[in-house]
C-alpha cells in the first residue's frame, strides 16, 4: 500500500517554520516511514513543474508557511491547493500575516526607496530597482512582481486547518500528522491548537492576584523579571490573556512576556482590539494624563498588538491605503 503523499512549502516567512519540522529530532524518521514527501523544495530537489505534473488531489496533504506577498507565491498557493486535499496554513505567517504583514503599514513603492535607496548602507547612485522583466544577454529574466499588501494564506485560497505559532511547537505539529494519518481532524476551519487562553493554562497563574491592577508599563530589557510571579503583575506587557495556548509556555519558561505568535482563540475578533481592551481593564489609573503618559511607554504599538496578525485584523492596512482584502477563489 502506497504511503500517502505530502508537501511542505515557503512563502513570505523567516525559515523558522522549516526549523521547527526540523525540533521532530528523531521523530520525524517516524514521519517519513509514514509518509511520502512529493513536494519539500527546502529539503529536497524538487521543481514547479512536477507539481505541475501531478493530478489534481494528488497530495493527501500540504503545508504551506510564510504570508502572501508576491505574483509567484500567489500561483504556488493555488497550484497546491489544487493538487492537495488537505491545504494546511503552517505557522504564524500563513495563518494571521505575520511579522511580514506589518508591512501594511506601508506602500510598496515606499518600501523599496527605503530598501534600495535610503539605508545608510545603500550604495545605489543609479536608483536601480528589481524589474519584473529585464533583458540580458543570455534573454529575457522574469522576477516576481510584490503585491501591494501582504495576505495570509486564508485571503488567497481556501484553507482547511491552521497550525499557529511563530514557529509552531513541536507538539502541535505532532498531533496534526498524527490527525491527518488518522483521519480524526477535526471539522474543517479548525485552528489545530488548544481553544483557551494561555493564562488559563499559564504555570505563574497561581502568582496572578484576584484583582490585578497596573501602574506602569514596564519594557523586559529594562527591569529585571521575577521568574516566579505572574509577568502582568510585574507591569510587563505578556499577551497571555488574548493568545491562544498551546505553545509550552516556551517565552514563559524563558522569563519572557508573551508576544502573542499562536494568535486568538476562536471567539476574538480582532486579535489586537482584545489584547489592548485586556490590557486596559488592568490599567490602575482614571486620570486622563496619568492614563496617556502610560501609554507612552507602548513604544510600538502596532508592533506589539498587531505583531503576528495586522493582514487578518479589522485594520488589515495602514489608514488611507488602497486596501484590498482581497477574497479566495471559491
């Protein structure tokens, strides 16, 4: 009997996602016995076209990670999810926009003076910039073409289940092949993580008292953190309260605030708007000035908020963009 057949694939994303398959240590000769990998460009030789080749619903399975910024990653997005009937949305980036998303915070054209004109280490005097076609010698070379916003997955095509985090723990990734070699998934939409907030399930949840209440907002590499009480308590800006649990506590354990990378549980809206209203029902203060000044210390909001999730977020984009949300294809 033949073994069924999964790919992996990289999009607009760090690598840490390919990492984290990597974390499986010795398990993951447990997930190649299992199945038959057709498609892990990171990993192995393969090629577009032999995707291309394969019949559509070839693949039981595919991850992809990283958001959708580009023509080519667009056409990769729906050439798997034709080939693939399980489509999977693998980490942070694919599932909420990620890190790369806050660049909705900007143009494109703005991004590229900056990158290939402004930095201090730029050495450009003919202002040159990337072509989608440029004629050279040896023919014509076709570069792909950046979107003017970034998307997740979930914007682009239809996506069947989500494994959050940036990068996913090993653990989730676990039980998802585990899910897909059985067929126990569950119903299709599903984020493949726990449905509770991580202070449910926070070990320094017994150190958080019955009516926290917080005078200042205090940045880690600044103060020293008590690595047994509750980090909110401390005045640290842990967005434990509006993330997704699941993750093992790994920024927890690491004396470190939660930044939020496995995103909302299913009943949050908007991943932003519930973290900043959590954070300000603790807020001890009814002064108006007293309440502004701290804010003030929010040196970054949107990239404390909207860190992981600005593209899958009510704001989406910066004000005044020619936002397009776009929408899948049926």
């Amino acid at each position: 009997m033949s073994k069924p057949k999964v790919g992996f694939y990289w999009c607009a994303s760090c690598g840490g996602c390919e990492e984290s398959v990597v974390d499986l240590a010795e398990a993951i000769l447990d997930v190649t016995a299992a199945v038959d990998f057709v498609f892990f460009p990171v990993a192995m030789d393969f090629k577009r076209s032999d995707v291309e080749a394969m019949a559509d619903g070839a693949m039981a399975a595919c991850m992809i990670n990283g958001a959708i910024r580009s023509s080519e990653q667009r056409a990769m997005a729906k050439l798997l999810r034709r080939k693939a009937q399980i489509l999977i949305a693998y980490g942070a980036c694919s599932h909420q926009g990620g890190i790369p998303g806050l660049a909705n915070l900007f143009d494109r054209q703005s991004i590229l003076q900056t990158v290939y004109r402004d930095t201090p280490s730029t050495v450009n005097p003919g202002d040159i910039r990337p072509e989608a076609s440029t004629r050279i010698p040896h023919g014509e070379v076709e570069l792909p073409v950046l979107d003017e916003q970034v998307k997740s997955l979930d914007q682009v095509v239809p996506v069947d289940y989500y494994i959050p985090g940036c990068a996913p723990p090993v653990q989730l990734l676990k039980d998802a092949l585990a899910a897909i070699l059985t067929g126990r998934l569950p119903p299709k939409g599903s984020v493949l993580a726990p449905d509770k907030a991580l202070c449910e399930q926070c070990p320094r949840a017994p150190s958080k008292p019955d009516n926290l209440l917080i005078d200042q907002f205090k940045r880690p590499h600044l103060e020293r953190i008590d690595p047994e009480k509750c980090l909110l308590a401390q005045g640290f800006l842990c967005l434990g309260p509006a993330t997704r649990g699941g993750c093992g506590w790994a920024c927890i354990n690491a004396n470190m605030p939660c930044t939020g990378c496995l995103g909302p549980v299913s009943r949050t809206r908007d991943y932003g708007g519930a973290a900043m209203s959590a954070l300000a029902s603790l807020v001890n203060s009814n002064d108006e000035a007293q309440i502004a000044a701290m804010l003030e210390t929010i040196v970054d909001p949107a990239g404390t908020f909207y860190r992981y999730g600005l593209p899958a977020s009510l704001l989406f984009a910066r004000a005044g963009a020619n936002a397009d949300k776009g929408g899948h294809e049926p």
